[in-house]
C-alpha cells in the first residue's frame, strides 16, 4: 500500500511538473482564498488578546458593573457598543458609584461618563471631542500613565481637566507647557492640571481612546450637560480572592439602592471583553465567510484545470488500463493530483497570509496572531477543497473505456 501511494504521488507530482505554469495559476487561486482566511483570522485574534491583555495587565482584580444586555445579533452589539446609545440606555447613577465604594471589599470605583462636546483653546477649537466624566480613583484602577502634570486636582477637581497626548497636541500644539492653561467646553473654563503620555491604544475595554480623550470630574460634567448618565462604572477589588462572593454583594447592595431594579450587571475576568469579543469573533466569522468564497473559486479552478488534464491524458488512461490498472487506481491518481495542487496552493497561501500580516502589524497596533488551530483548520480546509473538486475529475477518469482511450493520440 504505501508504494502504491508513493507512485501515485510520483506521477501526480511529474503530470503537475509537465505543466507548471498552469499548475502555478491553479495554486495561486488557492492562495488567494487561503491567505485572506489567515490576514483575517490573524487580525482577529490579534485585537481580541490585545482586549485581553489589557485586561491581565490591570490585574485580576479588575471588575466591571454596566447596563444588563443579553444582546446576540450583530445589529444589537454594535449598537450596544456605540457610546451615545449605550450612555442613553444606562440607568447608572453617581449614588450607584458611592453606594459600591461603602461596600466592604472594594478598594477603588470610578465611574465612566462618555459626552462628545466642543472644546476650546487659546488657540484651536476641536469638535466632537470626546470628554470622559470620572474621579480620582480612575488612575488607580487603569494605571494611565502621566507625562505631566497630575491626575484632576483634588483641591479643586470641579475645575480641572487632563487632557490626551494626541489631544493636547491638537489643541495647544505641544504638550510641554499645556498644564496650567485653560480650555472652554460649552462656555464654562477649566484649567488643565495634568497630560498623559501616549497609549496608542486605539481598542480598549472601556471603548475609549485616551490619547484624544478630555478626562475631567463627573459631576462637573454633569453640570455642563445638564444630567450625568453613567455608561460603565469600574471596581478594584481590595483582593483577588473570593470575586464571586464580592459580586453577588455588590448586586445586593445596588438592587436595595436602586429599589430593586437589577437592570445592570457585574462582570470579571474574560467576561469584561464582551461586547467587544463578541463583534469581533461575529465581524470574523463574516469575513472569513467572504474570503472562503474566494477559496471555492480556487476550487473550482482546481476542478476545471482536473477535467482539462483528464481531457489531455486519455491515452495514457487507456494504457493504464489496458496493463492492469484498476479504475480505483486511475482515480487515486488523478484525486492525488488535485490534492497536491491545493495543499500547495495552502502552503503559498499561508505564506503569503502572515507575510501580510506582518507587514500590516508594522503600521497598526496588532502583532500577528499565529496559532496552530488556525494553521490546521487551513490544511484541512485546503484538503476538503482538494477532494471535493477533485473527485469529479479523478470518477470520470477512472469510469473512462480503456478501448475508447487508446483511439486519443497525443
């Protein structure tokens, strides 16, 4: 049996050989549709370990209260995920933020409050800025680092702001000398107390890109925009052990302090990336099913170039046949060459899907993701695509008359 399949593969590999410009064009369709599946899987996983990381970084300790949602659909997520409509469906509350910090267990809450307003400068005015409504104890919870200055000001924190590196950038023109200046949002002065250094983090598990991001106090938002609605509230717990117990007594207390509305939830560990790790396994999925189109054109290219050969090799069917060889061993053959075409094919792909990904990895944040179950899901794909396309080809080389064949002449 297996110099059976060694001579299959020997005259598989000479029948390819004979045409290789062909057999490159046949690969290359393969390649294609399998280095788009690896670019878009590699990116994929990417954003979501960087969610992820973010989140080890800060520690186990991390724990998250936002609006209840049990949203699936891609329509739902999104929405959910778009500020100003989760900000508008949130029934947190500032009490909801005092009443966590009496908890027993807790060591820091901050509330997060998302507003788009215009601000101003001595120099430039910036629309759609996003302004973030929190406390002192945000820092402490999300360790963003500092370049100047300091975190609000807590002898007068009403009337302080820190601003992003990118922001204050856009509205100073430096950030050297920003601190101690004063910027304008909806005709009420605030004076810029700190500017933090650059994240580049364009994707966090706040939703939020600090580095164009005005951070300033909550109520003081509030009295700006006329109500504070809170999209998210953020916990440290004093330990790591015993999360659940901690949950379970923050639920309590919330419930009893919103007269038994339990429109919210707590969450910790992975559970703190959804929504976001639900869109981007959904937008994934998508993808992955556009690119595989373009693996089962591939395929049918696969297919087309298999009837073509069997077409131009029915002389030598019929000598095969004609010296003994048996139909099942014609269509082992000709299946044997379809599979070689498209494992090459997977094996171009796969380099050329992670050489992109490298490439693209040089100007975005997002490291290729390699990982052996997508390499394998690959290989496997690419030989399903191989026996599916090929078999039609091999069962009407192998059904062919030996006598019949032998009247083709080369």
């Amino acid at each position: 049996m297996p110099l059976l399949l060694r001579t299959h593969y020997k005259l598989a590999r000479t029948a390819i050989k004979e045409h290789r410009t062909r057999s490159f064009l046949t690969c290359l369709g393969i390649a294609i549709g399998v280095a788009s599946i690896i670019l878009i899987l590699s990116l994929m996983g990417s954003i979501s370990n960087l969610v992820k990381s973010e989140i080890s970084d800060l520690g186990n300790d991390l724990m998250v209260v936002r609006p209840n949602s049990t949203k699936d659909t891609v329509t739902d997520i999104i929405d959910e995920l778009t500020t100003s409509n989760s900000f508008q469906k949130s029934t947190l509350s500032v009490s909801d933020v005092s009443t966590i910090a009496k908890t027993e267990g807790v060591a820091a809450v901050a509330p997060i409050a998302v507003s788009v307003n215009t601000v101003g400068s001595e120099k430039n005015t910036l629309s759609s800025t996003p302004v973030l409504g929190t406390n002192l104890d945000f820092i402490k919870i999300e360790q963003l680092p500092l370049r100047f200055g300091a975190f609000l000001n807590e002898k007068n924190e009403e009337k302080s702001v820190v601003l992003g590196h990118t922001l204050s950038l856009a509205l100073f023109n430096t950030i050297n000398s920003t601190v101690g200046k004063t910027v304008t949002i909806m005709g009420e002065k605030f004076m810029v107390v700190g500017v933090l250094d650059e994240i580049n983090k364009s994707i966090s598990f706040d939703n939020i890109d600090f580095d164009n991001t005005l951070i300033m106090d909550v109520e003081s938002l509030g009295q700006i925009t006329g109500s504070t609605q809170i999209q998210q509230i953020n916990i440290k717990a004093a330990n790591t052990d015993g999360m659940a117990e901690l949950a379970d007594k923050l639920t309590k207390a919330l419930v009893e302090q919103k007269h038994g509305d339990s429109n919210f939830k707590i969450i910790y560990g992975d559970e703190i990336t959804h929504p976001a790790s639900s869109l981007f396994n959904i937008i994934s999925g998508m993808l992955t099913t556009v690119a595989a189109i373009s693996l089962v054109v591939g395929g049918i290219g696969v297919m087309n170039i298999m009837l073509v050969s069997v077409a131009e090799r029915n002389r030598e069917i019929g000598i095969r046949k004609a010296v003994g060889a048996s139909s099942r061993n014609i269509l082992m053959q000709f299946l044997f060459e379809s599979l070689i075409l498209s494992f090459s094919g997977s094996v171009m792909g796969l380099l050329l899907g992670y050489t992109l990904a490298f490439l693209l990895s040089t100007i975005t944040p997002f490291a290729p993701y390699i990982s052996w179950e997508i390499i394998a899901i690959t290989f496997l794909t690419t030989i399903v695509v191989g026996i599916l396309f090929g078999i039609y080809p091999a069962i009407k080389a192998a059904s062919r008359n030996p006598i019949e064949s032998l009247k083709h002449y080369r």
